[in-house]
C-alpha cells in the first residue's frame, strides 16, 4: 500500500471512531449538586404571575395568557439604551436562531420597557424586530409596568440626566 492510502484509511477510521462516539455517547449532564455549584437554581414549578395587561408592538393586548405554554425569557431594558440592551437582545436573537436551525422550538423573546415615556409600541416593534422578528416589545403605564416587574423582582429607576 501506498503512503497516500494508508493516511486516507487512517483518517476515514479516526472520523468513523468519532461518528461513533458522538452518536452512541448520551450527552453529559451535571448533578443538582454541580449545577448548584454554577449557581444554577430552578423552581420546583412554574410560577404563577400576578395578574397584569400591558400593551405588545403591535398594540395590542398583551396579558398572562401570552406566557402559557411556552418558554419566554424576558429582559427589561429600552430602546435608547447605548450599551446593555443592543447586546443582550443580540445574545438573545442568536440563540433563538441557532434553535431555529437546530429544529429545536425557539423560545418567545419579550423586551419589556423601563421607559414607557419614549417607547411607544411603534418604537418597540421596531427595535425589537432588528433582533428577530419573532421577538416581542411590550410596553404600558408607568405604573403598570413597576407592578410586572415587581412580580419577577426586577427592579429598575430612571437615572438623573446631567445638566
């Protein structure tokens, strides 16, 4: 036998040892005591949430039935900011769509707003569709907005603007 042959075996036996290895290995998964370790904690069962009506991107209704039945991560930030919320909700687009192609079902994205004053359902639609379409902007009162968030100890204030 050839040089040419031998490395060409060689190398078809390495990747038929690692098809093997990735198809008939069961992924790893981590212990309640390693996950604590990360820091990981999860509730025993989904948490009911206090009743709330806010309004989505398109100006609609958006209330507790919107959040049956599906997993939604939720990030509470506003279409002005600079810095924190262009990254996070790009984090948040890739994932859904690395879902998307992996034909796993993607998560419902939600951006609620801390600032109600600025950010109209029209200004919400738009900044949460640059991110992925399927995304979700909500927005409302001042007030109602401060209750949502209390319900999933989230806190936020609006900071003093320099003169």
């Amino acid at each position: 036998m050839t040089r040419a042959v031998v490395l060409f075996l060689v190398l078809v036996a390495l990747a038929a040892g690692g098809l093997a290895i990735a198809v008939f290995l069961p992924p790893s998964t981590y212990s309640d005591e390693e996950l604590a370790a990360f820091g990981y904690s999860a509730y025993p069962a989904p948490r009911e949430v206090e009743a709330f009506q806010l309004v989505d991107a398109a100006g609609g209704s958006f209330g507790p039935e919107r959040l049956r039945g599906r997993w939604s991560l939720m990030f509470f930030g506003f279409a002005n900011c600079p810095d924190i919320c262009p990254i996070a909700m790009s984090v948040l687009g890739d994932a859904a769509k690395m879902l998307t192609e992996r034909g796993d079902t993607p998560f419902q994205g939600i951006l609620v707003t801390v600032d109600p004053e600025r950010d109209t359902p029209a200004a919400m639609a738009s900044y949460v569709h640059a991110f992925s379409e399927e995304f979700v902007g909500v927005t409302g009162t001042v007030a109602d907005i401060k209750a949502f968030a209390k319900s999933f100890h989230a806190g936020f204030s609006k900071a003093p603007v320099a003169d």
